[in-house]
C-alpha cells in the first residue's frame, strides 16, 4: 500500500487548482454555434415525434 504524505497531498491540490482554473477558462469562454450546427437543430426540430426513438427503447437495443 503507498504511503501518502502531506507533501504528496500538496502536489495534488496544485494540481487540482490548475485543473479547476482551465475548467473556469473554458465555461467562461464566449462561444459561438457554428452555422452547421444551427442547421442541424432547425433540422432536428423540424423532425416529427414519431420518428424519434425513445429513451427506453435506446437502452433494450444496448442492454441497459
């Protein structure tokens, strides 16, 4: 079993502290939604309900 020290633990909460600052880099981003993908939405709610698959069919045909 590996022995876990109050330096090691240091290591891990900069680590995590770089890791949560690059999270809040990228939430905070302004991104835009590529015209593609606008089309893709307009096409996809254009599409009638009973064309869908539902949610629990999805799992049967996985094995969920």
């Amino acid at each position: 079993m590996e022995t876990i020290t109050l330096s090691r633990i240091h290591e891990d909460m900069i680590e995590l502290k770089k890791e949560i600052g690059q999270i809040r880099e990228m939430l905070e981003e302004d991104l835009e939604i590529s015209d593609y993908l606008r089309q893709d939405i307009e096409i996809s709610r254009k599409r009638p309900r009973h064309e869908l698959i539902s949610h629990a069919d999805v799992k049967k045909e996985f094995g969920c």
